[in-house]
C-alpha cells in the first residue's frame, strides 16, 4: 500500500506519540516509594519490603524505595506521604487495621480518606509473649495477676489504638477488668517492642505472631497465646478461647496510593501489586510470617476499609478507648 508524504508524516507523528504513551506506561513503576509508618523491623516494615521485593520479581517494578516514619500508629507517616506525594504515581504507603484504629482514636487532620486505595494485602494474628525467665506460664496467670491489681501487668505492643491495645482491653473486659485501669506501653515499632519484652521493662508483650517468632524459636521468649481463632497451621501455641478468654481478633495490612492519581494510575498499582503477589518471594513471605492471604482491590477494598473504620470505632468504645 503506498502513502502520500503527508500521510507517512502524519503516521510516524502518531507512531512517535504512541511510543511515548508507551513508554510513559512502561516507566510508571519504575522505581516505586515506599512509606512505612512504623520503624524498622515491625510488621508495616515487614509488609512493604517484601512486596518491593516481589514487584521487582515479577518485573512491575524495576526498583524500590524505602523510608520509614513512626509514630501514632503510622499516621505521622500518613501525614508526610500525603503531603509531599500527590499525584506521584509511583507512591504507596503500607496500612491496616492498625494505622485505621489510630486515626479513629487520635482523629488527626490527616486520614486515609486523603490517599488513594489501591489492595489489601493478608490477615495476620498476634501472639502474647514473656521472656522465657518470666515466672509467668501461661495466660491464667496473666489473668489471675490483673484480676487481683490490674497495674500490675504492664503490657507492652503497637501504638495506642493499634491492634495490640485493643486485643488487650478485650482481654481485660472478658476477665472483668475494667480496661481503662490496664497498664499499657505502646512501642513505635515491633524491634523497640522485642527489646522491651527481651529486657523484662513489660510483664507480657503482644505483636504480630511472625515478629515474635525468632525469639520464640530461639528460645528467649515464651508464647502464651495466639489471637486466632484456632491454632496456627503447624503451631502448637494455644489460642485464648482455648485458655477460657473469649477474645478472637485478627489484623490485615494493604496498601495506598497518593491523593490525586487518575483512576488508570490507581488500577495500574493494584494490577502491579496483584501481580507481586504471585511470586515465589510473596509466597515465601506468607509461609514465614504466617501471613493469610486475603488480595482485596477496587471499591470493595474501599467499602471494606469504610466498614473495618466503623467495627474499629465500635470495638473501641465498648472497652472504653474512645467515647
């Protein structure tokens, strides 16, 4: 077929744009930033570096970047991303359950209804902890402690609001204590927390069942309980229902996007983020920090996040964390 001169130009114009286009879309996840509101060695941290690590895997990504901001329960870091990543395609910031709880109890002027929702990732539990020289064998001696003087048992965990904080007045609730007389610690980050429990500066400690489990492996902490509602796959830790305490709750992590991305940018992160955790590494990651998967993208991770603000809300007004 042969083309006049203006249509040949007029077609390598349109080549030439859509190669643009082209490699505009190929570049868009080229080196993806990561916010972890929470410091080194916690769960958040956990989370983000091993689906960087998967996205560069599975080739959605050719390189990743971390920076790490603690504090309240991850919205420190929430504030900073939304602030300084709008519009950039190429951000996300790690949640869950436990940034969710601390923007219902802080209600600080900055929340996840500013950033983008892009996919939930798995749900995790936690385990209760003592170092191993601890008198303390299991959680019925907890209980019997903090029923004869609740500010006996000082309980160290995530930030106030987090998961840890909540499991824990729960607990106290169950047993009759009131939850405001319980003697919480809250940690920035599951590292300051092991060397709290580690250093015997808490009675118990609560985190994720993965941060805790070296130690325990490792023989310098004792697992009381899992937060489960049944044993772990091939663990023999006891779950409290199983010990009496009528206390079952779960944590789940995902991911955000920057305010102000187009509604492709967003389905381009969720595609990236769902293709990461197909990989042999993701997988891996799941097996090692009893992780269960649970991928959620689109307006019903949306609507999940809406409705898990509301159940956060409501478990912390019945024990007292918030009115």
């Amino acid at each position: 077929m042969l083309f006049s001169n203006s249509a040949r130009r007029m077609f390598a114009a349109s080549s030439v744009a859509a190669c643009v286009l082209l490699g505009a879309n190929a570049l868009a996840l080229d080196n993806v930033k990561f916010m972890i509101g929470a410091n080194p060695g916690g769960g958040f941290d956990q989370t983000g570096r091993n689906l960087g690590k998967a996205m560069v895997e599975a080739g959605v990504a050719k390189s990743t970047q971390f920076e790490n901001k603690g504090g309240a329960g991850g919205t420190i870091g929430l504030a900073q991303f939304v602030n300084a990543s709008k519009g950039d395609p190429n951000a996300m910031i790690v949640t869950g359950a436990v940034m969710v709880g601390a923007i219902v109890q802080n209600k600080p002027p900055v929340t996840l209804a500013n950033a983008t929702p892009i996919a939930r990732l798995f749900y995790e539990y936690n385990v209760f902890v003592v170092p191993t020289n601890s008198p303390i064998k299991s959680m019925k001696d907890v209980i019997e402690m903090l029923k004869k003087d609740p500010g006996s048992v000082k309980w160290g965990g995530g930030s106030r609001g987090s998961v840890d904080h909540i499991s824990v007045a729960m607990i106290a609730k169950d047993a009759g204590v009131d939850p405001a007389k319980i003697n919480y610690v809250p940690f920035q980050g599951g590292g300051e927390a092991s060397a709290a429990i580690l250093g015997g500066h808490v009675t118990v400690g609560t985190s994720g069942f993965a941060e805790m489990q070296q130690f325990v492996k490792g023989g310098k902490m004792r697992a009381l309980a899992v937060t489960s509602g049944a044993k772990l796959p091939g663990e023999t830790v006891p779950t409290l229902k199983e010990q009496g305490i009528n206390v079952e709750i779960g944590n789940w992590r995902g991911v955000y996007g920057a305010p102000g991305i187009t509604e492709a940018q967003r389905k381009a992160l969720a595609d990236a983020v769902v293709a990461a955790t197909k990989q042999k590494s993701w997988a891996d990651a799941l097996a090692a920090n009893d992780w269960f998967t649970s991928v959620l993208t689109g307006d019903e991770f949306t609507k999940f996040v809406d409705a898990e603000h509301k159940r956060i809300e409501e478990s912390m007004k019945a024990v007292g964390l918030v009115k």
